[in-house]
C-alpha cells in the first residue's frame, strides 16, 4: 500500500512538472504581449505624410484617405438607388450653381452646365464606401466629398473650350475649396496636353484644370 501511494504521488510530480513546462512558454508569450502593447506604437508614415494644417481640413484628408483607400476617381462605386440618385441630383445642381459663380470658368463650361441644370430628366447617381458622392447631370459629371459637401471632380463633355486664364481659375476654385490655407501651393509642369496644374507638398493634394478632347476637367485629387 504504501509502495503504491509512493507511486501514485511520483506520477502526480510528474504531471505537475509537465502541466508547468507547457504553462511556461504561455506565460513567458503572455507577459511579452503585455510589455509590446504598453509601448507607444509609432502612426503609420501615411498619417505623417500630411501637415497639421492638412489633418485639420476635411476635404484634404478625405481625399487623402480615399485615395490610399480606393485609389483613382473611377475606383468603387456603387450605383444609388432612385430616391438616393434624385437626392444627389438635387445637391449637385445646387453645387454646380456655386461652380457656376467662378468668373474664370469658360465660356463653354458655362454653357453646357446651364443646359444640364435645366434639364428635367433624372439624374445618375453613384456613391463609394467613404461617402463620396457621383452624379451625372446630361454631359456633366460632379463629385462631391462627403464631409465638407465641396465639389472634388467636374467633368463636363461636348464644349471643351480652355479657360482664357487657367491659373486664376485654379486660384479661384482653391479659395472655394478652402484649401488656400495651406502655404506651399506651387505651379507644376505636367505632361498632359491642355492641362495646367497647382500642387501642395503639405496637402499631398493637386488641382488641375485641363480643356482637352472634348472634355472640361476641373479636378482636385491627392497625390502619393
């Protein structure tokens, strides 16, 4: 008997011993995780890349977002359903007679905008996951951001004519957008034909406007 009990508490030494041996790693793994999540972690570089004036504007760091998100304007969309799509329309015509009101907006531009804003037919709507609206109005695409509401995109087909004055098109659309605040806005060359564009290094953000194949473009987009 007492041979027996000798044994029987050998076997649970044994067992404790083990119980404790795979226990450790668990532990040892455990007490690593406590100490790395105690750390302050660095933001990603992607978060740094934007100044602090830029951080703070909605409309730049939306834009930034998306476009590390979903990448170019013709990326993730998704049709509305009908009384969304009228919705949107409705916000669209009511933005594009805002864009309407830039003196250096050309003549063209001008027109095919009001031919659009008088049309009584339905308009085309689409939204990505980030918010940002898309509308067809005729010949005339806008996109809006979805925190400010500001136009971010105007495409418009058929009248392409140039503006007479592109860069004060440009200076005037980045006061609307409210993006002038940020300090660094310089002239960039670009290799697209009928194409004149402005960007901020602090922003990550650039604005063009371009009259070319008949096609009016007036874009604000991030850049990496």
């Amino acid at each position: 008997m007492k041979r027996w009990l000798k044994s029987a508490g050998l076997w649970l030494l044994v067992l404790a011993l083990a119980a404790g041996s795979m226990a450790l790693p668990w532990m040892v793994c455990e007490a690593y995780d406590r100490e790395l999540f105690a750390q302050p972690r660095t933001r990603p570089a992607t978060d740094l890349a934007l100044s602090a004036a830029a951080r703070e504007n909605g409309f730049v760091s939306q834009l930034y977002e998306r476009q590390n998100l979903l990448g170019g304007w013709s990326e993730g969309w998704e049709p509305l359903a009908e009384e969304e799509a009228d919705a949107a329309a409705e916000n669209a015509r009511e933005t594009l007679m805002e864009l309407m009101t830039l003196e250096n907006l050309p003549d063209g531009a001008r027109q095919t905008v009001g031919e659009a804003l008088t049309q009584s037919s339905r308009g085309q709507g689409w939204r990505d996951e980030m918010g940002f609206v898309r509308v067809r109005l005729g010949d005339v695409y806008l996109i809006t951001e979805p925190v400010t509401g500001l136009p971010a995109r105007l495409s418009i087909y058929g009248l392409a004519d140039a503006p007479a004055d592109p860069m004060a098109l440009l200076e005037e659309w980045r006061t609307l957008l409210g993006v002038d605040v940020l300090p660094d806005w310089e002239e960039t060359e670009t290799v697209q034909a009928g194409a004149t564009e402005l960007r901020s290094a602090q922003g990550r953000l650039r604005l063009q406007v371009c009259a070319a194949h008949e096609t009016f473009l007036l874009e604000a987009a991030s850049f990496s």
